[in-house]
C-alpha cells in the first residue's frame, strides 16, 4: 500500500482560545474521499483551517506527503500547499473578476504558461465542471450551484493532489447538492484526484464517503473513522444515533 498522502497525529485545534478537538490521529489515503463529519459546532471546518495551513496547531503535527506543513521556512511549505486546492464554504471567488479571470490567476501567478494556455486550461476547468459557457461572466451573474461549481474549478486550477471542500452543498437545495456530489466522485474518478470534505450533510458522506471521520463535540475528540455504512452498522452508539437520524431525516 503507498503512504498516505496526508498524515494528522496527535493534533488539538483551537477557536477563539478555545480547543475544541483534541488528539486527532487519522491518515488521508491516496485516491480516497473521506469525509469529515459531526453535528454543527464539532470544530469541522476549525479542523479544515489547520489542515489546509491557515492555523496553527494547538499541539501535534500536519505532514503532506511526509513533510510539516506548520514547521521549516515558509517558501517550502508556501509550495507545500500549491499541491492541494481549497473549496472554500463561500466561494471565495473574486467578485470584480470573470470566471476565467479567477481561474487563470493561479495560474498567472505560479506557472510559467503563457496567456493562451492559461485560457485554455481555465476553459478545460470550467467545462469539467458543467460551466462551459462561464468563462465571460462574473460571480453574481450564477445561481448559487454554478457559484459553487465555479469555486470547484478554481480550486482545480493548479490540477491539486488533495482536493479540500469546506461544506460544498451547503445553501443548497437537495437536487443541486446531489448534482454537486455526483461531480465530486466524477472528478475523483476522471483525475484521480484525492478528496477530503467538511459536510453536515449526511446524504452526501453516503454518497461519496470511502470514509468517514466522526467528531464528538461533548468529548472533543475523533470517536470513529470508517466506511459510512460500518459506522450506521457498528460504530459507537452517539455515531450510529448521528448518522441513522439525519440518514432517515
């Protein structure tokens, strides 16, 4: 089996002065989607910041592909996160920017591809994820589900090995979040992209889960990882409660 592509040990992140999870130890496989899971205020997307290099770490370490994301000099670990792409829960696209804009300035920014180039892969992008015709218009011109299949491109802009997406069908309606999982498993299947995903959205860790990762915010603490179906099946009785309610909501 290879090495996992990202390694979490003995982590504890912190919100507001606050840990609000502790002792994290948990591997991401190459090639998986694993979902990160738990009731609203578990600290999943708290949990997403820290391993996406944004926070620092309360205690415990990040490793992408074996090496520290929070520790050594900052242009190594600046290229460290280059190799992974971040849907944020917002978007976080450039308002005042067209879609092509926002997908070619990664890409302007930190390859040597000529303008022709960037056009055509920012184009490819949009078209992967259903937005062919979006190159030309900006942000507030798309529905919320093309907002967020646009925030999916630009996060596939500098073709990542990791894929991280902070609640990706939150806002939206159960057919467009259903649309946005069949793309996320199409995506991983087409380019063998690995995924991890926040959601609070039971029906989606169903859908595209490998595996799922259970936070416990009373205990503060990972309290099981596993395929989604074993977790409903034999997982602890606060798991197996979870995710049977929201499964039969």
């Amino acid at each position: 089996m290879p090495p996992p592509l990202m390694q979490v040990q003995g982590l504890s992140v912190a919100a507001g002065g606050q840990i609000v999870q502790q002792g994290l130890d948990f591997e991401v496989r190459r090639g998986e989607v694993l979902v990160i899971v738990g009731p609203s205020g578990c600290g999943k997307s708290t949990l997403l910041r820290h391993l996406v290099g944004l926070e620092q770490p309360a205690t415990g370490r990040v490793l992408f592909d074996g090496q520290d994301l929070h520790q050594g000099a900052e242009a190594p670990r600046a290229a460290l996160r280059r190799r992974f792409g971040v849907m944020f829960q917002a978007g976080a696209l450039w308002s005042s920017m067209t879609l092509g804009e926002n997908l070619m300035l990664p890409l302007r920014l930190f390859t040597a591809l000529d303008a022709a180039e960037r056009e055509r892969r920012a184009r490819f992008k949009l078209a992967l994820v259903g937005l062919n015709g979006g190159f030309d218009l900006l942000p507030a011109q798309l529905s919320g589900g093309m907002r967020k299949r646009a925030a999916l491109a630009r996060a596939l802009a500098l073709d990542p090995e990791l894929l991280m997406l902070d609640e990706p069908g939150s806002g939206l309606d159960p057919l467009n979040a259903a649309r946005l999982d069949e793309l996320v498993l199409h995506l991983r299947q087409y380019l063998g992209t690995t995924v991890l995903m926040v959601t609070h959205e039971i029906a989606s860790v169903f859908a595209v889960a490998d595996r799922a990762l259970f936070l416990d915010p009373q205990e503060r603490r990972m309290t099981a990882i596993g395929p989604p179906q074993e977790l409903l099946a034999h997982g602890p009785a606060a798991v197996r409660a979870f995710l049977g309610r929201a499964a039969t909501a």
